[in-house]
C-alpha cells in the first residue's frame, strides 16, 4: 500500500510512499528492542551527546531544503517553515548536553543502607505525531528520549511525511542502526505503536479524540504515555493591558498556521471598559489578513491541510452566521486549488458555547467581554482544554494572581506563545498528560529504580 503526499496548495501530488501495516510495524518495534538490547546507545551518553549535536548541525546545513519541502506539504507560509526548522535543530542542539547529566539521587536510609536512586532509560518508545507542526513536535518528543537512552519508532501523519522522513535521513552515521525507524501510516500503524508489550512509551501530539484512546491503550499494558492534545488559548486583557502590545501578539498567534496549532490564540478575552476598542482593532486586523501562496512574501496566512478539515472549521462558522456574531471573515477563498479560508472574528456578548468551549483548529477567533477578575478567569478556564493562556495587564499583583487561577499549562504575562527547549510544556485538563522538555521531558522516557546497598553496621 502506498500514501500520495500532496502540495497542499496545488493539491497536486509531491510522491508517493511505502505504507506500513501492523505486521511491518511490529517488525519494527522488534528491530528497536534488539538495538535497545544489543547496541551501547543506552549506556553511552558520550556517544549520545555526540550523535544530537551532529544532527542538530546536519538539519542547520540542510536548513532551506527542510525548509522548503515543509512548505510545500504543510502550506504553512516560509517564515512559520523556517522557525519550525530552527526550532527542530534547537531540540536536538539542546538536548545534546542533556544525556551526561541524567541524574538520580544518593540518599542514606534509616537502617544506615544506601539508597541510590538511577534512572533508566525505558527502552522502545514510540512517537506518533500531526500535521501542523510536524519536524518540530518530532523533535521536540525525540531529542529529549534519544538523550534518555530509548530506542525510537517514528510515525508522522501520512499529510506530511516528508520532513521527517528527510530530518532522519540526515542523522550521523555514529547513530547505530534501528535507534531511530520511521514508520509511515495511518490509524492502524498508530495503533500497533500504542498497543504493542514491547513499547514501553509512547510519545503522542495530536486531537484528544485520538489521544485518549492512544492513553487507554498504553495504560492497560502500563506503559507510558505522554500526550499533548487540543487547546483553545486564551489572552484576558486586563483594564490596564498595553494594547499596541497584545493586539499584534494576538494576531501574530491567532492565525499561525491558519490557526491550526494547539496554542493558537482563539480567544480573546477583554474588560468591557476596552471591549469595542478591542474588538474594532482585531475586526479592522483581521479583515487586512492577505491568504494564499505560502511562498509570496507578504501572505499572512496559507493553506487549510485538507478540503476536509475546511468543511469541519465551516461548520463552526455557520453556528456563527446564524447567531449573527461572525464580525468578519469566513468564506471560502479559491487560491491554487487547495483549501483556503478568510480569517474570521466572532463577536458578541454571549457566543455559542461550541464556539468558545470546542477546538475549532481554523482560522477563527472569538472576542468576549468580562466584567470582574473572577468572570474573567471562569470564563477561560470554561472549557475542558488547557494548553496555554496569556495575562495582558501592567499590574504584578494581578498577573500573578491570575496566572495562579488558569487551569493552563502554559500562562504567559504580557507575551503570547513563547516556548524553550528548557522548560517543561504540557497540558491540563483534556489537554493532555506529561511534559516535553526540559529535564522533565529527558526524565518522561526513564524508569527510576532503587537500588539499595544493605550496609551491615
Ligand atoms: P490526529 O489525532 O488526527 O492525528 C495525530 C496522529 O495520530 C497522526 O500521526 C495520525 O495518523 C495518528 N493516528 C490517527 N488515528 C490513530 C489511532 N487510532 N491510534 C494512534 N494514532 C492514530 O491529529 P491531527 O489532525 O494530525 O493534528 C491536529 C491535532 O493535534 C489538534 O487537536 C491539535 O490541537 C493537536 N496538537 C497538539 C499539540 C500539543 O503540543 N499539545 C501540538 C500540535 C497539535
């Protein structure tokens, strides 16, 4: 079986590849636990260490060719392809210091033993990951596990394959055969990866549909499952918030990737004392948004992943034409062939709950007002998603404080979609479980173990 990859703004076909089946798959994950037992990588940091900075420096040399070919498979305009490359090379950069500094502890007991507690890396993990962003969620899940010492079966979404099968290609030769295989498929290859004894992790970034029977399948071996799902971001703009500074940052990370990412920015929440002035500077923004060629400098916005996913996000904006709250945007943009759509603002006192609460995974935005601090934060934190918000205010005590009340993973002060290889992410709520990166994220892919020196005194 085969899967044709398509430019997703032509639609026309970039190549075809190989499609794995479970049995291929499973083949796989036998080929990774025998690396796992039989090659040094689980031992040697140095070893490690030396494999993530060189492929940290074969991604860098083959910067715009990456560059290129996830464009043309993903749509995403070139300067959200190129930050995407970097941020892939960031992880891998990063994390080359982090296998020699994977630490347990040394703890003198009560009997006067020693306990030493080491981690251990797990042993095959298995990384399953979406169209959007699809080198950086890669890389963002692997460098950290490589660091930890795993073993690693790779299967990107079948929309874009591409960059990832090109970024595993480039990976030194010091790495030993089967640590890192790709697996291409679908449902039934993500399956066998979440099912199968012998993965004994499993790294998953995509819909929480999908993830929650990708954890119930994990736990029931008792496996590990670390899941990064849906989000519906939030900006609460206080009655002091500096608005030349939220406006742009709402609507540089409320359109990215035509707002198909987990941390968009889709809803805007503002004290009714700045509430018209708020939604007329969006309204005015949104309607100058230039869609189409990914590749043309000055587009704002590219392409919808599928004619599919268009009809799903429409779907959502016809509850808002026929509540009346769509202020701007919405209708279908012929553009190439592919799926297009104006950026659309969603406006009223009191929206529809699918539209404020469900992850619409478009280009849509929702504006709100709010009276107090407190509806402010009920209102955010109404919706079984929590990936990332961001408190717009000039008062400390406030942010804090607001901060502290989000159920978000990520909350953010005056600043919208920041993210660094050092610091743990994840979601809350029916966003996910676990965390990537950081130490957290190196110690997700470990088992800790006691071990316990019986000191005869
Ligand atoms: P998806 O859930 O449809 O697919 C994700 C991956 O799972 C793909 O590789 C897919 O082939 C595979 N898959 C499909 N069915 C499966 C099954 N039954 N078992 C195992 N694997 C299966 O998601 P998508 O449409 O590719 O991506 C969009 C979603 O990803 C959105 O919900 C978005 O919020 C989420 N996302 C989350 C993060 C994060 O870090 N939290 C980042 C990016 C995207």
């Amino acid at each position: 079986m085969t899967i044709t990859v398509t430019n997703k703004v032509t639609t026309e076909a970039i190549t075809t590849i190989g499609e794995e089946d479970a049995r291929s798959t499973a083949a796989a994950i036998a080929r990774a636990k025998d690396a796992f037992a039989s090659t040094s990588w689980p031992r040697d940091t140095r070893l490690r260490q030396e494999v993530l900075r060189q492929w940290g420096d074969a991604l860098a040399a083959h910067r715009d060719e990456l560059v290129d070919l996830l464009l043309s498979e993903t749509g995403k305009i070139r300067p959200e392809c190129v930050k995407e490359v970097d941020f892939a090379i960031d992880a891998l950069r990063f994390n080359s210091g982090m296998p020699r500094l994977v630490a347990g502890s040394a703890h003198t007991l009560s009997d006067g033993s020693a306990g030493h507690l080491v981690r251990e890396p797990v042993g095959v993990a298995a990384f399953i990951v979406p169209w959007n962003w699809p080198l950086f969620l890669l890389f963002r899940d692997l460098a950290p596990a490589l660091a930890a010492g795993v073993t690693a079966v790779v299967k990107p979404s079948p929309f874009t394959p591409l960059t990832i099968m090109r970024a595993l290609e480039l990976a030194p030769a010091d790495l030993p055969a089967d640590v890192v295989q790709v697996v291409n498929g679908g449902a039934e290859v993500g399956e066998t990866l979440s099912a199968h004894d012998d993965v004994a992790a499993v790294a998953f970034t995509g819909s929480t549909s999908v993830g929650r029977a990708v954890g119930i399948a994990a736990a029931g071996r008792f496996a590990k499952a670390m899941l990064e799902l849906g989000g519906k971001g939030a900006s609460l703009l206080m009655p002091d918030a500096d608005l030349d500074a939220a406006i742009p940052a709402i609507m540089a990370n409320a359109f990215i990737t035509a707002g198909q990412m987990c941390m968009a920015n889709t809803r805007v929440l503002v004290h009714r004392s700045r509430y018209s002035d708020v939604r007329d500077a969006l309204a005015e923004r949104v309607g100058a948004l230039s869609v189409g060629d990914p590749d043309e400098p000055g587009t704002d916005v590219g392409a919808i992943i599928s004619a599919t996913q268009r009809d799903r996000i429409d779907g959502y904006l016809q509850i808002a034409r026929s509540e009346g709250s769509l202020l701007v945007g919405g209708d279908r943009l012929e553009r190439g062939g592919g799926a297009f759509l104006a950026p659309a603002l969603i406006s009223a006192d009191r929206i529809d709950d699918r539209l404020r609460q469900e992850e619409i995974f478009g280009p849509v935005v929702t504006v709100e007002p709010f009276d107090t601090e407190d509806q402010a934060v009920a209102l955010a934190n109404d919706t079984e998603y929590g990936l990332a918000a961001a408190v717009w205010t000039q008062d400390v005590t406030a942010a804090w404080r607001t901060a502290r009340r989000l159920d978000f993973g990520t909350v953010w002060i005056n600043r919208y979609n920041r993210t660094f290889a050092e610091v743990p992410s994840g979601g809350m709520k029916s966003s996910g479980a676990g965390r990537t990166r950081g130490f957290e994220g190196v110690n997700e892919f470990t088992e800790l173990k006691h071990i316990n020196f019986g000191i005869d005194d």
